[in-house]
C-alpha cells in the first residue's frame, strides 16, 4: 500500500492501517485518505521568560481527518512531544471521536515542554502563544482543542480568553475541559475515569463479590487517580498504584481513598514517594504484577516488545493513550490477555467534551446525572459495538474498534 517514496509522518498510523489492510476489512482504496494527516501545523514562538532570556517554544497542531465534523482533540505540555507523535495521537482521536459517534474529525495538540521548569506566568505565556500562532485554523466549528496531559481547566481558561480577545468576540465553544465557571461542563474533570468505569463495570457485572479483583493502576493523576478511587469506593481490590517516579503496593489492596486525599487535599499534589506506612515499587514491576486487570493511566508506550512477555495481568483497560505498541500487542494476544483499547476506554473524556461544546452552542447547563447518563449511554453503546463486532468476527478488540471507526469515517470520503 505504501512506497517507499511516501513521507511518513506517524509510522504507528501506518502499521495500525496496514494490519486493517492485510484483513481485508476495510476498502484498500479509500483507506488512500489516512496515510498522512490532513492538516499540520508547526510553529516555533519566543516567550521572555522570568528571567528576561528568550525561549523558543516548539508547538504543534494536527488535524489528522476532518471527514466527521470539526477537529477535536487534547494540547498536551510534555518534554517529548514531537510531530510524530502528535500525529499518532491525532490520528488515534479520528477514530475514538468516529467510534463514539460524534459528529467530529481527529485533531491533537503538543507543546514541547517540561511545564514543571516554568513559572504561572511562564504558562500562561506559553499558552497564550499557542492561540496566537495557530487561532486561523482554531475555532469552534473547525477544530475544539481540549486538556491532554498535563494541560488544566486553567490553561483552557487562558487559551480561551487569548482566542476571545484576537476574534473580539465570546467563544467559549472554542475550547472544552474549561473550569465550570468559564462555561465548563459538570463532570468533565472526571469524564476520562468515568468511561472507563462505565466499561469495567458492565464487564464486570457477573461478579457478585468485587474485593476479588485486583487492579494495578499506573499513573496517579487525574484519570489514574479518579479510576482507583471509583474502583476502590465500590469494593474491587486496587493492590498498586503508581506516579511518574514511584509506586505503592500492598497484595492485600490499599486504602485508595486515603492516598487519594494525601496527594490531593492541599493545593500542591503530592508524590506518592512521600507516604510513608507503604511498600514501595517501581513503575516497571508495577505493570508485571499478577492481578486482572491493569489500567496503564499515563503515558504512550509503557508496554513494549521488551517488556511484554513478562506481563501477568488477564486484561488490559487503556486508560492513557497508545500505551501498548503493536508489536507488544502480539505478543499480549498470544498470551490471550484481553485488551479495551483507548479509544473506547478513555473515550469519556472527549464525549464529555463534547456535551460542553453543546451546552456553550445552546446556552445551557446540564446537571451532573444529565452529564453522566449521557456519558454511560454512549460509552457503553460503543462497547457493545465493538463486543458483538470482536465476537462476531473472531477479532482482537481493537481492530474491531478500528474497523467500526474507520467504515464511518470512509463512509463521508467525498
Ligand atoms: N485529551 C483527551 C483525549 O485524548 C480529550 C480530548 C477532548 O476532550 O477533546 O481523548
């Protein structure tokens, strides 16, 4: 399908299409619209710092399909980000909007910082920059940026204010994941988890006696944190949790909402190396504990061919985005452990995105149940097309998510 001569910009994309191709499930020929991303912007903007130096801040925006609706997707603030990986994220948003049935094309955001090294008003800077540079191709029927990793309902408020200001005008649909107050929906902060619950819980349903099912949770932030806890508070057993530097553990399972408050109730987050009572463990011997279920909640990447073999748990829940590549995917379904991708698990995020996007459009406010009613129907009639697709047809789960996404999307090629 692909020569040589053709640039890839996202070689994740091409082996995900590439494996859709070789199963003859999706038309060879239209497929032609995926191998690059639509749309890619790149920019490299001065902010003077605090200490009077200029910095050149690199930044990006990809818009990988459109074919839906307007682009849709987080702006992530991480020392790795690349256009590579933009793209594969963008591209991975394409189709969770399709699968999830929004009216939607894929979009993704990165700014190539560590946002630990900088200052508030750094920050804001930064983020103001971004709007300024890209504000031509952002807006809210062209492409609705989000919060990815390590972006805040207050860097959306900054985000938001700069596009009000450049279009004199009030917008606040041009961007979602705001504070309630900047016209934020309910239950957006915790909409990430809340699919994924959603998911596990109907999975789950048969099992009368929750406490025997040990959860691993890598990443303690806002969806590894709010997953544990929602997991915890209805009995399963979450026997380790981990941040970016350490993990906890304890086989019996920890007291999740008691570390919870720890590194939550004051205005600093706290790192979980600074509990004292608990056993400590790697992020790396986290991921091979022997448990049933693992929700990897942080980054891309985490589970690889090196490490692969050696994971124990029965089920994989992707609550980070892309964190098993797809050769350790092989080797995962060899050993029969099931996989919910990310772009059904981690799917409640964008939906409910989406409901803020209609509450700003409408002028309207809904409660919290309305938010997640709304959230536990769509979720889980994505989750019941991917099942009945994956049984049907003998397929991995994400391939089944991967077909049913791409055949809408294919479906308005014009
Ligand atoms: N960053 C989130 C994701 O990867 C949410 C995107 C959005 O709300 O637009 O799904």
């Amino acid at each position: 399908m692909y020569t040589e001569k053709d640039k890839v910009i996202c070689p994740a994309c091409k082996s995900e299409l590439e494996k859709l191709h070789n199963t003859n499930l999706v038309d060879e020929e239209k497929l032609k619209i995926f191998k690059n991303p639509r749309r890619i912007l790149e920019a490299h903007f001065p902010i003077i710092r605090d200490d009077g130096k200029i910095e050149i801040i690199e930044a990006f925006r990809v818009l990988y399909n459109g074919n839906r609706g307007p682009g849709k997707g987080g702006i992530r603030f991480h020392q790795d980000v690349n256009l590579s990986e933009v793209s594969e994220l963008a591209f991975i948003m394409s189709l969770k909007n399709s699968l999830a049935d929004l009216n939607f094309g894929g979009a993704k955001g990165g700014v190539k910082i560590n946002p630990r090294d900088y200052s508030k008003t750094e920050l804001e800077k930064i983020s103001r920059g971004y709007v300024k540079e890209f504000f031509n191709y952002l807006g809210p029927q062209i492409d609705v940026p989000a919060p990815d990793v390590n972006t805040t309902p207050e860097i959306m408020g900054w985000m938001m204010d700069e596009y009000d200001k450049i279009t004199e005008s009030k917008n606040p649909a041009f961007i979602t994941g705001k504070k309630i107050e900047d016209g934020g929906s309910e239950g957006r902060d915790k909409s990430t988890a809340m699919g994924a619950f959603y998911i596990i819980q109907e999975k789950y349903k048969e099992v009368k006696n929750k406490q025997e099912i040990k959860i691993a949770v890598q990443g303690f932030g806002n969806a590894g944190g709010t997953i544990a806890l929602l997991l915890h508070n209805i009995g399963y057993t979450v026997i380790a949790v981990s941040d970016s530097k350490t993990g906890i553990y304890n086989s019996e399972g920890l007291d999740i909402e008691k570390i919870y408050n720890f590194v939550y109730r004051e205005e600093r987050k706290k790192r979980l190396s600074e509990i004292q009572d608990e056993e400590k463990i790697s992020n790396e011997k986290l991921l091979e504990l022997e448990v049933d279920i693992l929700i990897p909640a942080a980054l891309g990447d985490v589970i690889t061919f090196e490490n692969a073999e050696r994971i124990k748990t029965k089920e994989i829940v992707e609550l980070a985005n892309g964190p098993v590549s797809p050769r350790a995917e092989e080797i995962l379904l060899e050993k029969n452990i099931s996989i919910i991708p990310d772009l059904l698990a981690n799917a409640g995020g964008v939906i409910v995105s989406v409901f803020e996007w209609e509450q700003n459009l409408k002028n309207e406010h809904w409660s919290l149940e309305e938010v997640n009613q709304k959230l536990k129907d769509k979720i889980l009639k994505a989750y019941f097309e991917v099942k009945s697709l994956a049984e049907e047809r003998q397929l991995p789960w994400r391939l089944a998510a991967h077909k049913i996404a791409i055949d809408r999307i294919l479906e308005k090629n014009k």
